[in-house]
C-alpha cells in the first residue's frame, strides 16, 4: 500500500522539471523541496541548520548570486522572489535523502523515495544513451575499416587489370600438332 501511495503523490514530470544541473550535479532547490515534502521552506532551511553536520558539500550547497543571476536568465526560476529572498540551498540526490531524515515526516519519506527512483532512472537512462552512443562508434569504425578494405581490394584488382593488359601475348604450351 505505501509503495502505491508514494508514486501517486505528485507527477513524475513535475518532479522531473524541477531537477536542474548546477556544478555538473543534478540538484533540486530547497524551496521546491519544500512544496513537494509539504512543509514552509523557513522549516527545511531550519532543519538544515540545525542538523549542517549530516549535510557535506557533496549533499547540499548554497548558489552563488551569479548562479541565482544565471538561473534568472536562463527562466529556470521566474524571479528572485521565488527562491524566498535569500540564497537557496540546493540538494543532490544523496542530500534530498538525508532531508527526508531529518525533516522525519511520512509524507517527506514517500516524497524522497519518489524522486530518488527519479534520479535512479535519470541515470539509467543517461547510461543507455551512452552505450547506444559507443555502440554507434564502433559501427562507425567497423565501416570505416570495411571501406578502406573494400578500396584496397579494388585498387589490387586494377593492378591486376593493369598488368594484364600490359604482358605480351603468352605462347602457348603443350603438343603442337603438325598440319599438313
């Protein structure tokens, strides 16, 4: 019952939009966390503090005002007044768990595990692509390979052609019968 109450609590796609790339690393913003967990995004920011030792770098990290900037630009976030009105903290995968942990809620539990599933596919998805990518490659050089044989061989065969065509007539071999 629980693992079919976790995946209809929200739209994976809407999960899904609010995954962003910032630093090379697939994040999502604290105060979207907040509305998916369903709590005020001062608590989260509370919980986190209260608990910063269970929150290294690779977990959680706070944007720059040029990321904010960036992100401005770029319609990731429509203004800065959605982000709350100071920087906001963003969560890797491993973080968005360990806020589940701390927030200790049923509903940020089934919320983590929903997106954590997410970032799991995402991942699978992402190595699919890059086998089918190395895959291609290798065709790519098999043919590559096969031309450059296919154009050896017909060089050799007009070499072969070529002095064919270049020999004197051969004289023949064998008994000659005398005509008389």
């Amino acid at each position: 019952m629980k693992s079919e109450n976790h995946k209809s609590l929200v739209p994976k796609e809407i999960i899904m939009s609010k995954i962003l790339v910032i630093r090379n690393q697939k994040v999502m913003l604290d105060r979207d966390l907040a509305v998916l967990y369903n709590v005020k995004n001062i608590r989260l920011r509370e919980q986190v503090k209260r608990n910063i030792e269970k929150f290294p770098e690779h977990f959680m990290f706070r944007l720059t005002k040029e990321e904010v900037e960036i992100m401005l630009s770029q319609n990731a976030i429509p203004s800065k007044r959605h982000l709350g009105g100071s920087l906001p903290y963003v969560f890797t995968e491993h973080g968005i768990l360990q806020l589940a942990n701390v927030l200790r809620s049923e509903r940020a539990t089934q919320m983590s595990i929903k997106i954590i599933e997410l970032f799991v596919k995402m991942r699978e998805q992402l190595m699919d692509n890059l086998n089918i990518k190395l895959e291609i490659e290798n065709i790519k050089k098999k043919l590559s390979n096969h031309s450059k044989n296919i154009e050896l061989v017909f060089n050799y065969l007009d070499e072969l052609i070529e002095k064919k065509e270049n020999q004197k007539p051969r004289t023949k071999i064998g008994y000659k019968k005398n005509r008389k």
